[in-house]
C-alpha cells in the first residue's frame, strides 16, 4: 500500500528516491525514526537546502495530504489553527430567536458546533474526519516566539482543544515536519518535542545526483562543473550562499544559452540566477569569477 510507512533506514531512502530526493543515510534515518516513532521531525539549515521538499516528498510517497503552514510574523491561532465563524453564528442566533428561542444557554450550545468551526493547517491535519496528511510547519523561525506555544499540545498529543468545543484529537497520527532557517533560536520546549536533523549543504557527489534528478536535460560535463563552481563558491564570504534549488535553476539557465561547458563569460552573465544579492554579485564577477572556473574545471576533471 502507498500509505504504509517505511519499515527500515532502507526503504525510508527508497521512499524519498522515488520522490526523486537525494537523501544520505543519516538524513533518512532520522525521517525513518521519526515515522516508526510518530515524533515530529525538526529541520534546520540555511535556505535552499531541500527541508521543505522532504515534506512533499514523504506526502507523496505515503499518498497523504500535504497540510502546508506557512509562518510568518504575527501567525496567529485564527491563522494557523481553527476560529468560529462568527457571521453564521449570528445568523443562526437571529434564526432561533425569531422561531421563538429565548433560552440562551441553548443559544449557546447550538452555535458551538462543528459547523461553525472554519479549520485551519493545524486542526485540518489531525481532523479525524478528514483523510491521513502530512503536515508541513514552513519556517517556524519566521513565526513570533509566543506562536511556538500554540504548537505544544499538538506536537505532544497529536490534538488541540477548542475551549468552547472540546478536545479534537488524530485517529492516524500524521507526520509532522517543522523547518527553520536560523534566523532567530526555536524554543528548548518545541525542540524536545522533536527529532532532530541539521540539513546542510550536500557534499559534490550528492549535489551531482541531485541535478541529474532535477535537471537531466543539462549534459554531464556541465553540470560537474557548475556543481564544482558552487561548491568552491560556497567557501567565499558571501552574505548570501547559494542553495540546492539555485545550482538546479542556474545549471538550467545555462543549458537555455546553449553552454555546453563553464566560462567566465557565462558566469558573469548569468550570476543573477545564482546569487541573490548585488553585493555578493558584485564580489564574485569578473577576476575571481574566472578563478574559480578555473578551479571548477579542474575539479570537474579530477
């Protein structure tokens, strides 16, 4: 069944090769335990180093719904959870009372029902009612700290109470991936919670395979070079390194302009595809541009 979860370190790589995610074993293993032990899995690194497609991957791979939270500053529980809605509650007030209702404890059980109950990613992902999914927490980081408490009981029990309801716990227990880029430090209380892997810049051989897989139509001979630039370029002091998801756009733009190998004219053409700020543009173009294709032919060779 595509739903059942990976039986061992092996077929948790198997599971995120199909979704054509270059994994190392320390990686799958972590994605393994946390499957086998229903924790939620916390995943850390600088952008563009693949923790969001972890989640997509392992939502396709299990045929799962992806419930995707996106954070961001001043997230909120009417945002990321559940809230009432309010307008059909008046209205099925308004409705009772004109058909002759007056008792307002009746009132008020009738209008805290499901009903009007508008789900947000969190309760969505753990409503029984409601297919298995995996649940995605994007950028936690980017999130107020006070946020990181609405987390608690869900990350713990799989279930969230709604003061004028009850408690709304999961029946399957989904996946839970959490992903912060380091821009501020997540609380010792989420992170207990978790599993932990720290998502780094994968290695030249890993990040070959990686572009075979995303970028196949790019011939070999260019793509070992250009994976041989970013990883010389990832040991420059740039504010901004590249990512994954940049050496695969840029080796792509590259095969549009027909380049069949890397050239320090090419480089400072295209920069703009591979790094994301002037003044890093600015630093690289030009002389050391060339050094390190240079550098990355030899390396490529090698």
């Amino acid at each position: 069944m595509a739903d059942r979860l990976p039986a061992s370190v092996a077929e948790t790589l198997a599971l995120l090769e199909r979704g054509g995610y270059v994994a190392d074993r320390a990686l799958a293993t972590t994605v393994y335990l946390a499957l086998a032990m229903q924790r939620p899995l916390f995943l850390e690194g600088e952008p563009g180093t693949g923790k969001t497609e972890i989640a997509k991957v392992l939502a396709d791979g299990l045929d799962r719904r992806l419930v995707r939270l996106q954070c961001y500053d001043g997230l909120d529980l009417a945002a990321s959870a559940y809230e009432w809605n309010h307008a059909r509650q008046l209205m099925a007030i308004r409705l009772a009372e004109a058909a002759g209702e007056t008792d307002r404890d009746v009132l008020t059980r009738s209008i805290y029902t499901r009903e009007f109950l508008l789900e947000r990613p969190l309760l969505s992902a753990i409503d029984p009612l409601l297919p298995p999914a995996v649940l995605l927490i994007d950028e936690l980081d980017r999130a107020d700290e006070p946020f990181e408490a609405f987390l608690l009981e869900l990350l713990a029990d799989f279930q969230i109470t709604v003061p004028e309801y009850g408690t709304i716990r999961a029946e399957v227990p989904p996946p839970v991936i959490i992903t912060s880029n380091r821009t501020r430090e997540v609380h010792d209380a989420i992170r207990r919670r978790c599993l932990y892997h720290w998502v780094d810049y994968p290695d030249a051989v890993r990040e070959r395979a990686i572009l075979a897989r995303k970028a196949p139509q790019v011939p070999k001979k260019l793509s070992a070079q250009v994976v041989a630039f970013v990883q010389r370029l990832r040991e420059q002091d740039l504010f901004k390194l590249p990512g994954v998801a940049e050496t695969i756009d840029w080796a792509a733009a590259l095969h549009h302009l027909d380049q069949h190998e890397l050239s320090a004219g090419a480089v400072d053409e295209t920069l703009g595809v591979l790094l994301k700020y002037q003044d890093d543009i600015a630093k690289v173009r030009g002389a050391e541009a060339a050094r390190l294709v240079a550098e990355a032919h030899a390396d490529a060779l090698a």
